[in-house]
C-alpha cells in the first residue's frame, strides 16, 4: 500500500516562520494568518507525528530537540519543492533544464569555473554538463551540434562556424629534468621523431590526425594532460603541454622545456562556438556571456 505523508509542506512552512520569526505573533503577522490558526496548525502537526516539536517558554516558541532535527530536514524539503516548482515554471518559459558545454582540453578552465561560479546563482536549477574534447573530437561537438556551447582550437572550428575568440594556449615540448633530452643541445623535428611522444587521445568517433605534431614513430595515447604529465615525471617520453600545466612543473623542477631548433613553441587560438545559435536558450545565453565578460569580452 502507498506511503500516505501525515503532514504538509504548509504545516512545515508555518512552523519554520514561528522559529524564524520568534513567536506565533509576530509569524502571524508576517504571514497576514491568524495566531489562532497558526497555533492549530502546528499543535496538529505535532499531533500527527506524535513529536512534540516546539515549547512556549514566556512569549517565545522554543525548539525541543527533535524539533530541531525536524526542522533542519523540513527546510530541505519545502527547499526542494520551491526549487522543483521553479524548474518547471523555466521550462515552460524555455529555460533547459540541462545546458552542455564541450570544452577542448587545452583550454584553461579556471576561466571556465570562474564563469560557472557567477553563473550559478542565476542559473535557475539547470544543471551543467562540462564534456572534455579534443582535436576533432571538438569538431564533431560543433558540426552535430552535441553541445549548447563549445570551446575549441581554431583547428578544430568546422566550415560555416564562427567563434568569438577568447584567449590563446600555448603548447610547450617538455621532458622530465631526468630525461635523456632535458639537457641535451637544441635538436631539431626529425630527431626529435625518434623519441617516445606522449599524446591525448582524440575524443571523436572517427578520429583524424589533422593536428598536432604527431611525427614520432613511437606514440603512448592517454586520455588527459595529467595521465601525460604522470608518465613524462617517470622519466618516460615528451609531450607538447599546455603552458598552463607545463610552467608550473617547470618552476617546481619536475619538467624541463625541450630546446628545438624549430618551432620551439605553438600557440593555439580558442573561441567560444554555438552549434545551433538560432535555436540557444536563454539559460546557454547567459552562460555565454559570463564566459565572454571572464575574458573581457562583451
């Protein structure tokens, strides 16, 4: 047999304005009710639970010690509703309920999270989806329009896409300070080749080497720049990581930046793409727009 709840949320509603209010006046007055039938409404509460909740001491209400438990667990429930009663009423205005960002992996995120913090209290219950992309995994994010808003390399913007841009990374080739190249002269692209690359694993359904220098014959695929960044500590291989991650192990002493003779660097542009702008929702747009003012745009 289904459960039956002996209370209601107005029952619990009342009884949080007479603790937060100090009395059954003054939530009364707060409320425009009368102290009568806030008086009923949580004597019969109490009646209901068997509990007794609150205690009359002078002219102020006190809670008992499960009262006080109530309460607490109360606030989330009536919480809950306010929150589930406002997620319905955004999407019958259009606002999702899910927004989904697909962000290249060599982006900087702490732009992305600070963008997500400011965006939080105004977000109206929808829930964020971040989905980690690389190379032409990025560009299938766009073209099938998988995602609300991208964040992709300029390599990876499909024909008929425009992007607003939003900063640069730039790729450093490093070793371990224990590797064989870490202090060796400057080397040049095809000896280079010779060597153990550590490289990301593109994230799309039918991957194509269209980026990146990818000419070592012998290649370790990972799925991130920390797994890259464990095994280059272990001595193991080079890679070409973000200046983000790359700097500060250098400074720590774990990395050291290998010396080429070519291209000693890349700089990758970024942009903000929307797949399916005529059809972005106002909870997307005002994400995006968070994320242009974290970089000084619009």
């Amino acid at each position: 047999m289904p459960y039956r709840p002996k209370s209601t949320l107005e029952q619990w509603r009342i009884l949080q304005a007479v603790v937060d209010a100090g009395g059954y006046a003054q939530a009364a007055e707060k409320l425009n009710k009368s102290q009568s039938s806030l008086n009923h409404a949580v004597s019969k509460l109490q009646n209901q639970l068997g509990v007794e909740l609150l205690e009359v001491i002078g002219r102020k209400a006190h809670l008992t010690p499960a009262g006080e438990v109530m309460l607490r667990r109360s606030r989330v429930l009536t919480q809950q509703i306010e929150d589930l009663e406002l997620l319905a009423a955004n999407i019958d205005m259009g606002w999702e309920p899910e927004i989904r960002i697909a962000v290249e992996i060599i982006y900087p995120k702490q732009h992305l999270y600070k963008a997500l913090a400011e965006f939080h209290p105004i977000s109206r219950g929808s829930r964020v989806q971040i989905i980690e992309t690389v190379i032409t995994g990025t560009a299938e994010m766009i073209e099938h329009a998988k995602a609300d808003l991208v964040i992709a390399a300029a390599g990876a913007i499909p024909k008929g896409h425009l992007g607003e841009p939003l900063c640069v990374t730039t790729l450093l080739p490093v070793v371990a300070a224990c590797h064989p190249l870490a202090n060796s002269a400057p080397i040049d692209s095809h000896e280079l080749s010779q060597f153990l690359q550590i490289v990301i694993r593109d994230t799309a359904q039918n991957p194509q080497e269209r980026g990146g220098w990818l000419k070592a014959e012998q290649r370790w695929t990972v799925s991130n720049f920390h797994e890259a960044l464990a095994i280059l500590q272990s001595g193991q291989g080079f890679c070409w990581m973000p200046d983000f991650l790359a700097v500060p192990a250098i400074e720590r002493g774990e990395l050291k930046r290998l010396p080429l003779l070519q291209s000693s660097e890349r700089q990758v542009p970024l942009s903000l793409i929307m797949p399916k702008e005529d059809k972005l929702g106002p909870g997307s747009r005002a994400l995006m727009q968070k994320i242009l003012a974290v970089h000084g745009k619009g």
